[in-house]
C-alpha cells in the first residue's frame, strides 16, 4: 500500500504526463485541465468515479506544498458539475467497509483477546473502543494523541474523558484548523473506551506522564520477542491494522471487509439505529454536510428499525389480519 505522500506524488506525475500530451499547462491548475484529467481517468477505468475525489484531494495537498494556487469558486463549481456527471454516469456499485459495531468488539474480547494476559491485547482492544465510541477517522486515531490532551471526569454521574485531536502534519480531514478539536466520550454498561483506556493508564502509570504518547509504539526485543512499550514515540496504524486483521479472522469474518474506517462507520450506524437525529450524529462525528448518510451500513437494521418506529408511531396500524 502506498503512503500518502507516495499517493500524491503518483497523481501528480500521471496528471502532469496526460496534461503535457495534448500540450496542456498542469500548474497552476485550471478548470480544463483538471476537467479533462478527471474525465480521462474515468474512461480508462471504466467509468469509473471512485477515486475522483482523492485524485483532485492529491493535487490539491501538492499545490499547498508548491505554493500553486488552487482554483478560484467559479471554476471549482464548474468542476463539481464535471464531477457529478461523471458520477452519474458510473454504474459500479460503491464498495464500502462493513461497519465493526459493539456487538463484533464483543466477540473479539470473548473469542480472541485476552486483554487480562497480554498489554498487546489490551491496547489493540482499546484503539478499537476509542474509535468506535468517538467515531473517529484513522487518521484522527493516530494523531500522536498524548497522556496530557486527554481530561477525564471520573465524579460525575455519566463518567467520561475529553480528547484534543490537534493539527495534522498534512492538510485534509483531520482537524484543519490550527485549534483542533475535542471528542468526548462517555462511559456505558459493559466493554467501553472509558474503562479501557483508563485501565490502559492503570497499568502503565500514565496519569503523572502528560509527554507520553497514549497509544505508543510496540517494539520487539531479544530472541523471547518480548515487546516493550516505547512511549516516546506513536504507535503504527499498519501495527493496529495487523492485529485487527488478526481478531476478524479469529472471529469467523473476512477482514478484506473492514478497514480501520469501519469503526468511524460503526459508531456512526450504531447512533443511527439508537434514534439519534441527523443534527445529533453530524455534531458527534463532525460531519458538516449529510455526507455522514454514506455511514449508515447496516441493511438489516435499517429495516428493523424503520419498522419499529412505523409500528410504534401507528403508520401500520389501519392494516389488519398479517
């Protein structure tokens, strides 16, 4: 899998080569020249519109970090009428992540973790947690989050901890602005990322250690390949990936199904399923446009609780005898 600076370097090469053969000018980009990259791209991949949004994305981090100037409102409305054609116009269906709800954490605590023996299950256990309650994007997961950007209120009746998600090294969803933002999370009955991650604190003595990096990097050591905590540096999202992949397959699942995402989406459609409002679930997951809809991914549930609340409201109720 590429990196993302590998990721951005590739389209801006691919875009530069296509708009350099028809004796186009790539930079500063325009409307022409992005419309019809765009548009090429999706003729060679059948139509495809998938990657759209990541390709302009791409181009757009490259601009920033050549100081290119992006382009103005008029042209990136006219773009995003490009857009929509050509997504109008691909029939592929959209390949999502199933969503990891309360009930698959379950399952991994009771089948496959064994967070009582191993810290490595412990943490593994509480990133998984920690993202699905917060409904929180990878990227925001392994922010370099530290001991002291997490305030927890252990005396209140509905216990609960705040984190600052900061300023990401590269511009995009997370946190764009220079404040960041807080999550808050709060506790429930059973497994839940309050009980876990302040027993995470527990045993490592993080309360007094606010430098200290919540999530910290595994190293193994010596020929016992014991591992040791390195708290000075941020765990790996391709460490965490490995182990998740570890417990969906333990569990039955295919973890080609689900990606680190899937916990965002998780949270997100378990909020939906509980009743929470449209306003209520942009707010929790910081979604500043209906956009958050696309997370709603559990087709059984959907029916199930449309027909709960038709029942429970009467819409139903004239038709007799089934």
């Amino acid at each position: 899998m590429k990196s993302n600076s590998q990721y951005i370097i590739s389209v801006n090469k691919q875009y530069v080569q296509h708009t350099n053969s028809y004796g186009g000018r790539a930079y500063p980009p325009s409307y022409d020249s992005l419309a019809i990259f765009l548009a090429h791209f999706a003729d060679t991949h059948a139509g495809s519109s998938k990657s759209i949004a990541n390709i302009l994305s791409a181009i757009r981090v490259f601009c920033y970090y050549s100081h290119q100037p992006w382009l103005p409102a008029d042209q990136l409305y006219r773009l995003s009428l490009v857009r929509k054609e050509i997504r109008l116009e691909d029939a592929k269906p959209i390949n999502r992540k199933l969503p990891i709800k309360r009930e698959l954490i379950q399952r991994g605590l009771a089948q496959h973790w064994k967070v009582t023996e191993s810290a490595c299950d412990l943490l593994v256990a509480t990133i998984t947690l920690f993202g699905h309650n917060g409904v929180l994007r990878g990227d925001e997961i392994f922010s370099k989050i530290r001991v002291g950007d997490v305030t927890w209120d252990h005396g209140s009746a509905i216990r609960s901890f705040k984190v600052h998600i900061g300023r990401p090294d590269q511009p995009g969803k997370t946190a764009t602005d220079g404040g960041g933002f807080i999550v808050h999370i709060v506790d429930y009955k059973g497994a839940s990322a309050y009980k876990y991650l302040r027993a995470w604190f527990d045993l490592h003595g993080l309360w007094t250690k606010p430098l200290c990096y919540i999530f910290p990097n595994a190293a193994i050591s010596g020929k016992d390949k014991t591992v040791i905590f390195q708290f000075n540096q941020c765990i790996s999202k391709k460490w965490y990936e490995r182990r998740l992949d570890a417990m969906l397959t333990a569990v039955g699942e295919v973890p080609t199904l689900y990606s680190v995402h899937s916990l965002r989406a998780g949270g997100a459609t378990e909020l939906f399923l509980s009743g929470a409002s449209m306003a209520v679930v942009q707010i929790y997951g910081r979604w500043k446009s209906e956009s958050a809809l696309i997370y709603f991914r559990d087709a059984s549930g959907i029916v199930a609780y449309a027909a709960a609340k038709a029942f429970e409201t009467g819409v139903f109720s004239c038709i007799g005898g089934y």
